[in-house]
C-alpha cells in the first residue's frame, strides 16, 4: 500500500503537487458560499423559534371555550378580605377543573407587556395607553378586555358569587362549536332610552361577568374604540390622559357596560350583514343566538336588580349573584346629583318615580335664582338635621345590637313573632318628592328629608320579599 502511493505521487506533476492544497481550499469556499443562504435561514429560524418561546398567545377562535376564570383585584387571593375569598371561592368550588387566576395592580403591567408589547402583538399604543391611565375604573375595564383577547374563558368581577357550574352558561339546545361569546342583559329599559341622564345606561348588556373565546375581533374592537375615546377626552379638556376627569355616565359610555354593548351590537350587525338592534333582545324571554354571540335573559347575569324583569337568585337560570361591595368607584366618578332632588337612580327605573322627578327638576329650573338658592339652603338644613339625628340614635344604641326581627325581648315577657306580609297586600311606593313648585310661589313646607345613596350600592326594590 505504501509503495503504490509513492507511485501514485511520483506519477503527478511536481508542480500539480504545490498547487493541489489551494485547489481544494477553494473548493470547501466554494461550498460554503453556495449554502450561505440555508445558513442564514437557520439563523434566523432559531432567533424566531427564540421568540416564539418567550411569548406564547392563545390560539385563535376554536370549537370549545378555554376552562379559565379570570378576576381582577387590588391584591392576590392570599391577601383577600373574607368577603372577597369566600365569594372567589364560589368559583373554583363548582368549577374544579378550571385554572383561576387574579390579575392584581403588582402583576397587570407585566401581563400587558408581555401580551401586547414588542415581543407580543406589538401594539405599543395598548401598552403606553394603560400605563399612562389613573383613573382604576377605567383600567379595571379595559384590562378585563386585554385578557378576553388573549385568553378567553370567563370573566367575572371580584364581587360576583358563582351559583352555577359554567357549563350551565349554554343550555344544551345549542353546540358550543357555533358560540364565540356569551353574555347576559342588566338593563332593559328602552322607554327611557331619550331620558337626559338615564337614556344611555338605558340598553346594555352585562359587563361583570361573560364569557368568551379568544382572539375575538369584538374584543380589540373595544379596545381601541377606548383608546380613540381617551384620546378625544384628554384632547377637549386639554390634559394628559392621566389627567382625566369623568364622571359616572361617561364611565358607563366609555369603557362600561354602554361601551360593551355598542361594540356587541356593531359586531353583530357586521356578522348578520344587517343592522341587529336593542329591540332583538328587548323582553327576551329566553336565550337567543345571534352573530355567534349567545344572549342570556337578565337572570342569569343580573338577576335581583328590581327592574327590567330580572326576577330574584332562588331562580333555576340565575347563574351568577352580584354583591356590589367591590363597587365604589362612583365616589370618584359621581352620578348626577341634583341639589334639591338628588339622583334619578335612587327610583331605580321606576316609572312613576323618574316622572316626579323630572317634574320637579323642570319646576325647579323655572325659579329665579333667590328661589332657587332658597330652595338648596332648606334641602342642606334638612340633611344637617337628620345626619345629626343619626349620629344622636347611634351614640343612644346598647352595647350589644338588637336581636333580629326588632326589639329585645323584655324581661318576663313572651317573644312575638314579626307578622309575615299578605300575599295581597298591595305594594307601597314611597312618594319622595312632593307636588311640583309654581314659579314666583312661596315656599309653604320644607322638603321631605331625602335618604342619600351609599355610592357604591346598586338601588335595591322596595319592600320586595323576591329581591335579595
């Protein structure tokens, strides 16, 4: 072997011998530059699989509703009051095979940029958007709208109990396949839809709990109608957005339950091909599936309001119990109040009530200006000496509080039951305000003292044994 290569050497050129190791460098460069491109590719195949693995969205629309039940709070669930755990609770105890998470004020901003900064969606308008917002009612909305996009699954607030499984929300008549979202009515009063302060809040759907599955166009629609919507008012009041000052309606239009249904109604009209308006869901008396979009009769979301027909919780389609005691946003963002007469929203939606109200805000207005002012004197007058009353009977309670049903038993004496009501009895509507005021008419009887409203409690029904 080794003397037939000293042949095979000795058989080559001496100069082809010199030459032959630069003959094959070129050859390998050769090779090398010709798969320059599938190198590249590589590399940039390996920085997009990099990339893929630091932000991983949710999938697009599918056939099953993903099993997760987001809320958002001020704090984790192990920092949370009684009140909130033991309604938190309610949903993971019916549905054990969901994951629960709680975006919280320390981890929002993350989950923000994580989803819809450079390495997520890439919309830094969304991103800078939220940072630069104060107000929390606001962020509270449009950060339970982010969420719905990417994840999906249910969304409920932090004071909404769970009184039914979620697989109850689609009743078996329909295929989870042909539903994209479910949602359920709060307020349907249309005849007051041309009211001054009710009319807008007059049509929604409710936005404390619904369901949805991801990467819905409607949800981003909704996002950005909002940031458009912030941008214009920090414009007219020529402020920073983290400047903004709104009251509770313009909460309610802009990013609330008016802003959710507007932006429904829209993408259900665009699905349809055909304008779809409140009057297909008006007295709905059971559930209806248009656009893709399952609606829900008002029990089931927002059942023990007092008004729009939404019956009580002890109903078998009540799915849900809102508590209201997360609700304190309107001390920031107050309704309405008129000096005299106070808030419409006290007659919760009460027709008679609306009507004497709005009579006595137009006879009000006919006044001259020292009628006027003497009119707003007596009504402080009045809330002076009945807020000192209160104080007085609070500082004139026992030490220990009375037993239920009224009064302490006296010593020696049998206990009377309360006297249960009549199912005849007929129903007493308080009479709050008093006949209209003629203008250039003196003034004969102070007002009758007006209860004020907790802010942060939605009105309750009078006297009505069905209302929780």
């Amino acid at each position: 072997m080794h003397a037939t290569t000293s042949q095979f050497r000795n058989r080559l050129p001496k100069q082809i011998r010199r030459v032959l190791p630069a003959y094959i460098a070129c050859i390998v460069l050769l090779i090398f530059l010709l798969n320059a491109d599938l190198l590249v590719s590589s590399v940039k195949h390996a920085h997009k699989v990099k990339r893929d693995t630091t932000y991983q969205p949710a999938a697009s629309v599918g056939t099953r509703f993903p099993k997760k039940i987001w809320q958002t709070w001020k704090i984790g669930p192990l920092g949370f009051e009684e009140r909130d755990s033991l309604t938190a609770r309610t949903w993971t105890a019916k549905n054990p095979g969901f994951r629960y998470e709680v975006l919280t004020d320390d981890n929002d901003i993350q989950y923000v940029e994580t989803h819809f900064g450079s390495t997520g969606l890439n919309r830094p308008d969304i991103v800078d958007m939220y940072k630069a917002i104060n107000a929390k009612i606001i962020k509270a909305d449009l950060l339970r709208y982010l969420v719905m996009y990417v994840e999906g699954g249910v969304y409920a607030d932090i004071d909404v109990e769970a009184l039914k499984p979620v697989e109850r929300f689609i009743p078996d008549r329909y295929d989870e396949a042909d539903i994209d979202m479910v949602i359920g009515v709060e307020i349907d009063q249309p005849e007051f839809s041309e009211h001054p302060v009710l009319g807008k809040k007059s049509q929604s759907f409710c936005q404390w709990t619904f369901m949805c599955k991801p990467k819905l166009p409607v949800m981003l629609t909704l996002v950005d109608n909002i940031l458009q919507w912030l941008n214009d008012v920090a414009e007219k009041q020529n402020v920073p957005v983290s400047e903004i000052v709104l009251d509770f309606d313009e909460v309610i239009s802009g990013t609330g339950p008016s802003a959710f249904t507007g932006a429904v109604l829209e993408e259900m009209s665009r699905r349809a091909g055909s304008e779809v308006t409140w009057n297909t869901f008006h007295n709905l008396g059971e559930s209806k599936l248009v656009s893709g979009v399952l609606v829900l009769t008002v029990e089931a979301f927002a059942a023990g309001q007092g008004h729009s027909d939404s019956g009580n919780h002890n109903a078998r389609t009540a799915l849900v119990k809102h508590h209201y005691h997360a609700s304190g946003w309107p001390v920031n963002h107050p309704r309405f109040h008129h000096p005299v007469f106070g808030e419409v929203e006290r007659c919760n939606w009460e027709p008679e009530c609306v009507k004497r109200w709005d009579a006595e805000v137009a006879a009000f207005e006919l006044l001259s200006p020292e009628e006027k002012a003497q009119q707003v004197a007596l009504k402080e007058f009045a809330d002076a000496q009945q807020l000192q009353q209160q104080q007085q009977q609070q500082q004139q309670q026992p030490p220990f509080p009375p037993l239920p049903f009224g009064q302490p038993p006296q010593p020696n004496q049998p206990f009377q039951p309360p006297q249960p009501l009549q199912p005849d009895q007929p129903f007493q509507l308080n009479q709050p305000f008093q006949q209209p005021i003629q203008p250039n008419q003196p003034f004969q009887q102070p007002l009758e003292p007006i209860q004020p409203v907790d802010p942060g409690q939605a009105p309750q029904p009078e006297q009505n044994p069905a209302s929780p």
